[in-house]
C-alpha cells in the first residue's frame, strides 16, 4: 500500500502528488505535468537539506533522487509510485495519451531520443558540470574536466544536427524527448559553461532550447518546487 509521507501532507490526496526539486531532472515532469494539463499538487523535496534521505520519501524513491511521484489513480485504479524522470515521462504520456506520437514508429523514436537523454545527455552534461564547476580545483590533473567536456561538445553537435530544419526532435510535434532534453540544455546556464563548450557553435540548440523556455507550460513548470 502506498503512503504519502505526512512531512509533505497532500492536501487533496485524490490528485497526483510530486516531491521534486526545479534541477533539470525535476523541470521535466512539472513541465509535463503544466503541459497535459493534469491536476497535481507539488512538495519541495530539499536536497541541499538532504530530504532525499528522509525514510518516508525512501519509501517513494529508494534511489534518493528528484523527482518522483505518487499517482493515486494509477493502473487498475490503484496508488502508485514511480521513481526516475524518464520513466515518469513515459507514464504519464501513456496515461493522458499526450506528447507522445500515436504512430508506432513515431513513438518509438521519440523513445529513442528520450533514451539518448537518460543515457547520453543528462549523465554527461551533468559530469561536465560537477568537474567544471563543482570539483574546479580539487583534482591532481584535468582529465575529468576535458572528458566531460569533450563528451558534452560531442552531444551538443548530434543534438545541432538533429535539429537542423526542426522545431523539435520529432519535427514539429513537441514530445516527451523535448521536455527531457530541453532542460538539460538550459541546465548548462547554471554551470557558467557556455564559454568552455563553446555552445555559440551549436546555434540550432541555442534556439531550441529558448523556443521551449518561451511554451506557456515550461515557463510555469520551471518554477515548481523552488
């Protein structure tokens, strides 16, 4: 049986609860959420305060990450909890039968390209920041930094390349691949690495990603949780 955890009381526990935290990992499912327009209420999960490590949001995501979600009207009409973004993404388009393409091979590929986010963009980007930023200084040598880097130009330029000719990665459907991705592009902000990535050579990202920050629903969602 699913609990929600009485430190984030839901005030209408019929709706759909999200503990999360405005990261690129969390701006994801509040973007969808504001996107498909479902009812849901929001709890701050600290995790410079370690929140992440409080039991009762164990219980919700074992993993001690943001974000992560409660569904009351789960499948068969019972409470469910989901831990990890990408798999909260697919869920939810799943259920409102939204931002994700009817046609089979169309879903598919925007599977695809959510894929190349979990295992791609946000893993190296976020590298990149941590030895950029975070760790500046505390390493014997420069490896960390320059594979991080050098990973990160290298996504950046498929990502160039697939956006050539398009408003989004799936043409000019917006997709669970855009509110996966798009963040994360945006994210590089918070690292003050524009000037090291050299991301003025990847202008078709440059515009994606302030095409998507300009949606009524990523501005709102970016938001959530601060």
């Amino acid at each position: 049986m699913i609990k929600f955890p009485s430190r984030w009381p839901a005030a209408d526990p019929s709706i759909l609860q999200l503990y999360t935290l405005p990261t690129p990992n969390g701006q994801k499912v509040s973007i969808m959420l504001e996107a498909i327009g479902l009812p849901y209420e929001s709890h701050k999960i600290d995790i410079m305060a370690g929140d992440q490590f409080d039991p009762e949001y164990l219980l919700i995501n074992p993993n001690n990450k943001i974000p992560a979600i409660i569904d009351p009207n789960g499948p068969d009409g019972k409470a469910i909890a989901f831990m990890e973004a990408g798999a909260i993404l697919m869920y939810l388009a799943e259920k409102t039968g939204k931002l994700l393409p009817s046609d089979s091979a169309k879903k598919w590929q925007t599977i695809q390209w959510l894929f190349f986010q979990t295992g791609s963009v946000g893993p190296m980007f976020g590298q990149f920041g941590h030895f950029f930023k975070h760790a500046a200084g505390k390493t014997s040598d420069s490896y960390g930094s320059d594979r991080y880097r050098d990973e990160t130009k290298r996504i950046l330029a498929v990502l160039n390349t697939r956006l050539e000719g398009r408003d989004w990665i799936m043409d000019s459907e917006l997709t669970i691949a855009d509110i996966a991705i798009a963040p994360w592009i945006k994210g590089l902000d918070w690292y003050d690495g524009h000037t090291e990535l050299a991301t003025d050579e990847y202008p078709n990202v440059l515009a994606y990603r302030d095409r998507f920050y300009n949606l009524p629903a990523a501005q709102r969602g970016a938001s959530v949780g601060a």
